[in-house]
C-alpha cells in the first residue's frame, strides 16, 4: 500500500509505530510536504498566504461581532456602541477586526505588486492574475460595506454613495437601491452582503486561486535568465510544509501586530450618522478615486474605478515577452510605477483637500 508521500507500507502498521505515524496513516499529512522552491519561502513570495491569514482573522472576529450587531437601521449604530462599551473585549475584538480588514488590503496590494514586478502573471498564470482581481474587488467591497454597517456619519455616507452608484447603474445596479426590497432595509441587504454574499465569492474564487498556485506550481525566481512557460509544478528544493510552518510564523507575528494596534488605537467610531450630508472622507484606499468624484461626480468614480481594473487586467496580455526579470521588463514596470504614483498622488491630494459634498440628495 502507499500513502499519500508516495511511501510504501504494510497493511499492519509496524509494531512500534509511533504516535505520529499513527496519525499520518490516517489523515496523509505528509502528504503535505511536496516539493516548492526554496524562493517561495520568502516573505515577498508569502503576502498571499499572509493576506489569507489575514482573512482568516476576519471571519473568527466577523463571527464574535455578529453575536451583538444588529443590522436594523433604527438599532444599528446603538449596538455598535453597545459593543465597544458593555461587551467583554467587544472594543478590542472590533479593532482587531478593524486593523485586520486595513492590513489585508495592504497585504494584498503588496501582494499584487510582487507578482507584477517578478512577471508572475505570465503564461500559464493569466487567469490566476484575474482570480486575484477579483479577490482584490470582494476585499475592496468587504471594506466598503463593513463602513456602512457602523451606521455613523461615514457609514450613512457610504450607503447614500451605494445608492447614487446603484441608481446609475440602471437594471444593473437595482440591487445596491432601496426599490430592491420593500420588506428589507438597504442596511439589513448591505449587511447581509458582507457576511454571506462576499464570503461565498471569496471563498469560490480563494478555491480557484489556491487550486491554480498548487497546480502551476510557484512561478520560477526573476533572475535574468528567467522565462515564464513550463509550470514548476512540484519542482523544487523545500517543501510546503517548511512553508507552511514559515507562514504561521509570519502570521502570528502579523497578530501581535494587529493586537498592539487595535490596543494602542481602537477602531473609530463617529456619532449616529445625518441623512442629506456630507462632510466625511472615504478609506485611505478609496481615497485616490475622491478627487475624480470631485471633477465629474459620482460617474467619474464609477469611470475610474473600471478603467483601473481593466488596465490592470489587461497586464497579462499586452505584456507577452517570456522574461521575468525586472531588468528586461523595463517599460512594463515604468507604466506601472507611474500608475502607482497617480494613484498615490491622488489620495494624498484627496487627504490633504477638505471633504465636499458631491450628492445630489
Ligand atoms: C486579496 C486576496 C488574495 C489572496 C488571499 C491571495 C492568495 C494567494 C496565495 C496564498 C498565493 C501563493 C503565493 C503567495 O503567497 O504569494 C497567491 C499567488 C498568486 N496570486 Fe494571489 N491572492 C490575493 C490577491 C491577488 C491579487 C490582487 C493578484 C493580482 C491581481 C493575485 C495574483 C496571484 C498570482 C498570479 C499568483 C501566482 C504567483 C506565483 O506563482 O508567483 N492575487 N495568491
């Protein structure tokens, strides 16, 4: 018989078997040890799993926060105040979550970036490339209705955005407006949206992306001689297992990190929020598209917010030499670095401007 690792052996297990082999009998964890490059054992080559770390820190504290939310508009805010005050760490948990939800985009923006500047989206990886995107859109869409649920002046802010975009949208866009559900809240729907809907398309799509890094294998380190092609599929000088035991390392240290933050600054909170005005400014990472929505209105954030995905998606196929290296992908990371720069430009630009109010009603 073999197991999983590829190992013969005996139907009786042998008579001093161990307790871990015992138990590797059973469940095939060795199995787990495949073949990996030793380069993906490095933090750059880490920031997905970290951001999935990161995620799995969401869900635990997601789940304690549920037990004491209460998604009806007339209660909402009240009860995010009831967390913060009489719930048992019901403050530190919700800034656990509220740190948590920041560094995941920041991971997984990092993310983006390593795999951009080593060529890893290259043949065969341009759809785990669109995976990612869309991974980085439920994220976006995690903390966008995360926002609203706080039911402060933000909050209230974000749901009037919600609804402006829904209703220029048209058909498409029906859901994200109160015409949807007569019997349920835009709140209760939002909320709903953030702990079942989100978590179903991150979940198919983290399967797909997960399946797809396993099954191509890491792509191969950016030396100069590097080409994209063959997968390196279980080719490789470590394992996942030596992976896997770095990455809980890095995540443990990411979660001293979010409990000294969410000790140190717990999460925000504004007074019960006012209808009909405008006088706060998005997250940091929606703050780029501020000023665009300052130029042409609620369109120009639509606008360039699909403009930003579609360039971003069409990386892999505009970009189709074999070459990893950075060194001989020059124009490629000059476009992007100066996207990056825009980008960077324009929040800082939205940070430092005061708030205007850019809805109709
Ligand atoms: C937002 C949540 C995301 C999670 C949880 C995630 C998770 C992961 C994990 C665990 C890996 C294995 C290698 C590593 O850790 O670097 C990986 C690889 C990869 N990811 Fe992501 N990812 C996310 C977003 C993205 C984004 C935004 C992109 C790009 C648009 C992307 C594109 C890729 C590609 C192409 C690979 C293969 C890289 C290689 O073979 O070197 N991912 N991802």
């Amino acid at each position: 018989m073999t197991t999983m690792a590829g190992r013969r052996h005996s139907p009786v297990p042998a008579p001093g078997a161990g307790f871990w082999e015992k138990v590797d009998e059973r469940l095939g964890l060795s199995g787990w040890a495949y073949p990996i490059p030793e380069h993906a054992n490095s933090l750059p080559y880490m920031l997905g799993g970290l951001t999935l770390f990161g995620f799995l820190i969401l869900i635990a504290t997601g789940i304690l926060l549920a037990q004491f939310y209460n998604p009806d508009p007339a209660n909402a805010h009240e009860s995010v105040v009831y967390i913060i005050t009489q719930v048992p760490l019901g403050d530190f948990v919700r800034s656990v979550h509220f740190w948590a939800a920041n560094l995941v985009v920041v991971t997984a923006l990092l993310h983006l970036i390593r795999v951009f500047v080593t060529g890893s989206y290259k043949r065969p990886r341009e759809v785990n490339w669109l995976v990612g995107l869309g991974l980085l859109a439920v994220t976006l869409g995690f903390v966008f209705t995360g926002t609203v649920l706080k039911w402060d002046q933000e909050g209230v802010e974000a749901l009037a955005h919600n609804r402006e975009m829904g209703e220029l949208l048209g058909v498409w866009g029906v859901w994200f407006t109160g015409e949807f559900s007569r019997s349920v809240p835009i709140l209760t729907r939002l909320y709903l949206g953030h702990v079942t809907l989100l978590p179903a398309v991150f979940s198919l799509l983290i399967i797909v992306h997960i399946y797809l890094v396993k099954q191509l294998g890491m792509s191969p380190r950016a030396t100069e001689a590097a080409v994209s092609g063959p997968p390196t599929k279980e080719q490789g000088d470590s394992n996942f297992a030596v992976h896997l035991r770095k990455l809980t390392g890095y995540g443990l240290l990411l979660f001293s990190l979010l409990g000294i933050l969410a000790l140190a600054w717990p999460a925000p909170l504004g007074r019960a929020g006012v209808p009909g005005v405008e006088v706060t400014k998005p997250p940091w990472m929606f703050l780029p598209f501020y000023p665009l929505e300052d130029l042409f209105g609620i369109r120009g954030l639509l606008v360039s917010a699909v403009v930003l995905f579609v360039l971003l998606g069409a990386v892999p196929f505009v970009d189709r030499s074999p070459w990893l290296s950075p060194r001989r992908r020059r124009g490629v990371l000059v476009a992007g670095a100066l996207l990056l720069l825009a980008l960077v430009g324009l929040g800082v630009y939205a940070w430092m401007s005061r708030p205007v109010p850019h809805l109709m009603g």
